[in-house]
C-alpha cells in the first residue's frame, strides 16, 4: 500500500524527522529546509519518509515500489524520477551524495544522519494529535534603523493590505469536508472491501450534519495517489479533507484519521485508534463527531445520531458480511455483481434479521436489475425489500428515497414526489432527491427545470461522477454535443475504473462521430472489465461502419451478461437484418426484443423511448398497425422527444409514408439529434433526409451516450 498513505499512520505515530538543515513533518506532508517550505509531489514526499523509516539501511528497489505504489504496475523509471526530484530540493549530488546513497542495480540507502523528534514517540492506543495552523518559519529579521518607523508602516500596511484583500481574496470555502477512501494497511489485499465499507458508511453520516456540505466520495483510481490537501481542495471545492488508513489484524482493528485543511495544507485534527474489532461502531462513531465538531457547530444531539448512523448492527459479523455486499453493490459491474450482493445481503440477514441495511441493499440491487438490465420482474422485489426495511426502520428516510424511485419507475410521479418529500427531511440525501425531481422533470418533458435540479445536486454534492453524468446526459438530449463529452470525460476522470462512464463516454463521441475516440473509449472500458454496455455500444459503431458482421458478433457478447434487455436483442435483430447473408435470422431475435419490451412497458409504461423502441419491433415483425399505435403513443407521452422521432422514422419507413418519415426526421433534427448518423442507418431512406440534419437512434433506437451507472 503506498506509504503517503501511511504517513503518520498506525505504527509510527506523529513522525517528525531532522538531518542537515531539513525538517520532514510526515502527519503534515510538509519537507522544509532552511526553515522553508520545499514543494515536493506526493509520490516523492512518499519516497522520502520511506528512506527515512528505514536510515542507514539499503531499501531494494522493489520494495520500494511496492511500498509507495503499491500493487499498481509502474516500472523503475517512476522511482528514478521521484528519486531525481528528492536529490534536486535537497541539493544532492548523485556522485558525491550526502543525503540519498544509490546501490547500482539494487536500491537506495538513506545516509545522513537522521534524528527523531521526541514527539515520534508515544504511548500505544489512541493518541490525540493538536497541530494548530503554523506559518512557514523565517530566520528572525534584524533590527535596522527603519524599527522606529515600524508602528506607523504597519498601519499604513495593514490599510493596503485590507484593501487589496477586500479585491483579491477569494470568498472562503463554506463548511464543507471531502471523505477520501480510506487505505487498506492490512497484509490482505482482499480486506480492501473492509476499508472501503468503512468510509462509504462515514461519508454518509458526514452526510447527514446540517450545514455540512460532503463531496462525493472518490475512487481511488481518480486519486492517483494524490492526497495533498490543497490539490484536493482546489480539485473538489471543499475546505478539508478527512484521510484515514485501516489495518485489520485478526479481533483488532487499527485506524489512523486525519482531517486537513485544504487552504493551507496543516492538520487540523488527527488520531489514532487501536480497538477490538467490537468497538468498530464506537469508534466511527468518534471519529464522525470529532470531524463534525472541527468543521459546524454541531448539536448536543449530533454525536448520538452519527453513532446510530454508523450502527446499523449491534452484530460484527452482520456487518462485515453487509460490507462485503456493498462493495459488490458500488461496483455495479453487471448482473454478476448483482447477484452477489443480494446474495450477501441475505447471509447478513441470516446473521442479524433486524439488519435494515441489508434490505436496503437488496432494493437498490434489484432496482438495478430493472432499470439497467430491464429485469421486468425485479421492481416487485425491489419493493418488497423496501417495505421489509420501512418495517425495520420506520423513520429511515433513505428507504423513502428508494419507494419514491419505485413509484417514478412505475410512472407514478405524484407518488414519487410524495416520497422524496420525506426523504428530503434527512440533510443527507438532499442531493440524491434534487437529482430525482430531476428525472421526474426531465420525464415530463420540463428540461429547464430538469437541469436546474441537476445542478442544485452538482452543488450539494461536489465531485459526484452520476450527477455529472446525468448533465452531460441531458445537454445531449438538448443537442449540445460538446457540453455533453465534456461533462463525461469529467466524470470519467472522477471514477476512471468505471467501465460503464467509460462505454457511455464512447456512446457521445459516437453521437458526435468521432469515431477514433469513441473506439479508443470503448477500448478503455472493455479493457477495465469485459460487460453488456461496451459491447452493445461497440456492437453499434460496427453497425454505423457497415461491418454487419462484426456488430452481430459484439451484440452477441453483449447478450453473454444479460439475456433480459430488449434493447440488445433488439440491436441484435437489426444487425442480422441489415445483413442480406443472416436477414432470415432476424425474426426471431425481434419477436424476443418484443416480448420483453412488452412484459417492460407493463411496469413502466410512460417510458416513451422504450414504446418507440416496440413500435420498431412490431414494424420488423410485420405488425404494421400496432406498430404505428406504439410510436404514436412515444410521441403522446413527450419523452426524450428527439430519440423518439429518430426511432420512429426507422418505424414509419415500413408503416407509414414518406411525408411521416420526414415528419419525424425534421423533428430529430429540431431536437439536435446529429445527422451522420442516419446517413449509416439501411432502414431508413436516405433520400428523406437529403439536405436535412437527420439522424438514427443506433442500431437499437438506445441512447448510446445515455449515462448507464443508473440512480438507483
């Protein structure tokens, strides 16, 4: 695991080492020399307090990269440049150093004589640490024949200074915290899901402090390994950031927290706890108020509202096996993941029955299942975990949230209101319910109010990748393509491990046909894990290219992770049709397209993009009447009314006339659908469109920019 992470972490307490004229603060991150602040970049600053722990001895390369890099694979050269950088700022010299020693071909050994501070050791256990904000020191100033002027100038300054302040400072950052993830020190890289749980759950009762404003949590592929707090600061929009590492060690946990001030870079607050594994609740409990109480001023009930938060279970093993289950649960891979994190939430079930989480768990999953897989029979399980939760935890406002995007997802949108009304009682979800009047809006056809809910969310939860998605979502749905991958790649640049940003990021340059950049992208997200999205839309840049084949083959693959979406059946058919050597073929996968669209649209039946798409089936299928009362129906409920006039120019082309079809080219066009696209679409007269901005849905009729990590 890298060593910034550590830094000033379990087993090395408040680290402060001296050699020469230098000074390393580890808890700070601070290198001064001379009684200055040095500037050093993390991975470097990393590199240096590992030598330090380990002066006079000879550290191998390998372990080094190991220790600062962890598991990531970066080669030698990585090292050699941090190396470079650390003899540059402390004036090395490779041939003759006094500081940073190299044994060709092995290592690195630290040689100048290195003192401890007294400070470096304490007392085992928990160990409060006070580290008030201290300006970088200077050399006192001697006294010179302008001191008796002195009292005047400073007034005199302090006039100026105030009044460029008044000009040039920027406003102060509102009380707000970021929740980095926290860092695995364990030996066992498999209790990454503990460390992981662990800050999930404190971000979220973070959440819950009125006047506390909580960024999304990260990735710890957007970290980097970055972890300076004025980076972070900068990055995110907040005043500090809690950093934390975990070590589990058989019945003990050991965890080392601290909270940094993003304008300055000092700690404001640090601690160290070591505890049986029973006290976990008790001690995120602690950690929650301490960083609370540094930020707002909390109220006397605080601190036993973010212990009942971060308590969902009396019961160790419950909550270890529901930790397991979230980690699947964010992961959100596929139906794979699906299923394990149901199947881990009713082990922890069985292990505590009470476990309100664990329901909660399973509806967020099966809502999943329908809103990404079109698993037409997951909204009733959904709903059954929702009400076995309310039943358990009756005042938790979270399970409202979630019955709300049940009623949404029925087309029930009073009912949903309702709900989110409840949920927005909790400060914490704020965000989540501002994002959901969104979609409810957006469904209605009220764009202007749909964006500007999505950006009162943006605001309340700064850095999240879904809220992002969702903005860039929607100005492609208003045709402003550029807005829409700049507001993707930003999102992929907070979650870069997450394959389905990185397919619906592919999906926009598709849009926008830029083709390299979209195969690269859908290059990037299979290469991250091998899923429906990347193939379905892979499968959808084959078929714009003329490579009927090759689109079959990938809508295949894509079928591999989920048999239950109508949409790549459907794409599926229409690859094998436009293909005169497999046309014969494409029946059957319509007629299956169109059962499963069907058993959809009883559930959620205002889902204008979905009854376009059935529309297009029944047309290929030869159903012509039911075919034009399906797209007139799209058109009647007003969603997504761009991507429905698209679909149902392919439908008209076999069930209506030529005066429709252009009808509802000019229509796509008025919306901003782009026009390459339906210049490559076989099942649409080119001719229609001639001289018009005109376009296809894709293969399928699906949005391929269309954001797939859904609100769940």
């Amino acid at each position: 695991m890298p060593d910034e992470h550590a830094a000033g972490g379990a087993g090395h307490g408040p680290e402060r080492y001296r050699f020469g004229d230098c000074v390393v603060d580890v808890p700070a991150h601070v290198l001064e020399r001379g009684g200055e602040p040095l500037t050093l970049e993390p991975k470097a600053f990393a590199v240096l307090v590992h030598l330090l722990r380990h002066a006079g001895e000879l550290v191998l390369r390998d372990a080094l990269l190991d220790a600062v890099w962890g598991h990531r694979h970066v080669t030698p050269g990585v090292l050699a440049r941090a190396i470079a950088q650390l003899r540059h700022v402390l004036g090395d010299d490779f041939h003759h150093p006094h500081c940073i020693q190299t044994q060709h071909g092995l290592g690195y050994r630290f040689i100048a004589v290195v003192e401890v501070d007294d400070a470096a050791s304490g007392p085992e256990g928990d160990r409060p640490e006070e580290h008030p904000p201290q300006p970088p020191r200077t050399a006192p100033a001697p006294r010179s024949r302008w001191a008796g002027w002195w009292p005047w100038l400073a007034a005199v300054g302090l006039l100026v200074a105030l009044g460029w302040w008044s000009q040039r400072a920027p406003a102060p950052r509102a009380a707000s915290v970021a929740v980095l993830p926290f860092a695995n020190l364990g030996s066992n890289r498999e209790d990454d899901y503990f460390a992981e749980g662990l800050a999930v759950e404190m971000h979220d009762a973070l959440a819950g402090v009125p006047g506390l404003t909580v960024a999304a949590l990260m990735s710890p592929g957007a970290l980097d390994g970055e972890r300076d707090p004025r980076a972070l600061g900068e990055r995110l929009g907040v005043a500090a950031v809690l950093d934390a590492s975990v070590r589990r060690d058989g019945r003990r946990v050991r965890i080392s927290a601290r909270l940094a001030d993003t304008a300055t870079g000092y700690t404001l607050w640090s601690r160290h706890y070591d505890r049986v594994l029973d006290d976990i609740f008790a001690t995120q409990g602690e950690i929650a108020q301490d960083v609370a109480s540094a930020l707002v001023t909390v109220m006397p009930d605080t601190g036993r509202r973010l212990e009942q938060r971060l308590a969902p279970t009396r019961n160790v093993a419950a909550f270890d096996i529901y930790l397991r289950g979230l980690q699947h649960l964010r992961r959100s891979g596929g139906e794979e993941d699906a299923q394990a994190a149901i199947s881990l939430f009713r082990q922890a079930l069985g292990e505590d029955a009470g476990l309100a989480a664990a329901e909660l768990g399973i509806c967020r999953s099966e809502l999943w299942r329908f809103s990404s897989a079109r698993d037409a029979s997951a909204l009733g399980r959904a709903q059954a975990a929702c009400v076995a939760a309310q039943r358990l935890a009756p005042e938790w406002r979270r399970v409202d949230l979630l019955l709300g995007d049940i009623h949404r997802q029925r087309g029930e949108p009073d009912a949903a209101r309702a709900r989110y009304a409840r949920a927005a009682q909790d400060p914490g979800l704020l965000a989540e319910v501002h994002l959901r009047q969104g979609l409810l809006h957006d469904a209605d056809g009220n764009t202007d109010a749909a964006m500007a809910e999505y950006r009162r969310a943006r605001a309340m939860r700064p850095g999240d990748a879904s809220i992002i998605a969702r903005i860039g979502y929607r100005e492609f749905l208003a045709g402003r393509t550029g807005p829409a991958i700049q507001a993707y790649r930003e999102a992929v640049a907070l979650r870069p491990e997450d394959e389905n940003l990185w397919s619906s990021l592919a999906g926009m340059y598709l849009n926008a046909g830029r083709h390299r950049e979209a195969a690269d992208a859908f290059n990037r997200s299979l290469a991250i894990r091998p899923g429906k999205e990347a193939y379905l839309n892979y499968g959808i840049l084959m078929f714009q290219s003329g490579d009927y084949p090759r689109a079959a083959e990938l809508m295949q693959r894509a079928l591999e992770f989920d048999h239950e979406d109508f949409w790549v059946w459907g794409a599926l058919a229409d690859a094998l049709r436009a293909d005169p050597a497999t046309a014969a073929q494409s029946a059957a996968r319509y007629e299956q397209a169109r059962s499963l669209a069907i058993a959809y649209l009883v559930l959620k039946p205002d889902d204008a993009k979905a009854q376009a798409a059935l529309g297009w089936y029944e047309a290929a299928l030869g159903h012509h009447q039911a075919a034009r009362q399906r797209a007139l129906e799209a058109e009647r409920l007003g969603g997504e009314p761009g991507e429905v006039a698209a679909i149902n120019a392919q439908t008209f082309s076999l069930a209506g006339s030529t005066a429709e079809v252009a009808t509802r080219v000019a229509a796509a066009t008025a919306a901003g659908v782009p026009a390459q696209r339906f210049a490559s679409n076989p099942f649409v007269d080119a001719g229609v469109g001639a001289g018009v901005d005109s376009t296809t849905p894709g293969a399928s009729g699906r949005n391929k920019g269309e954001p797939h990590a859904q609100v769940h």
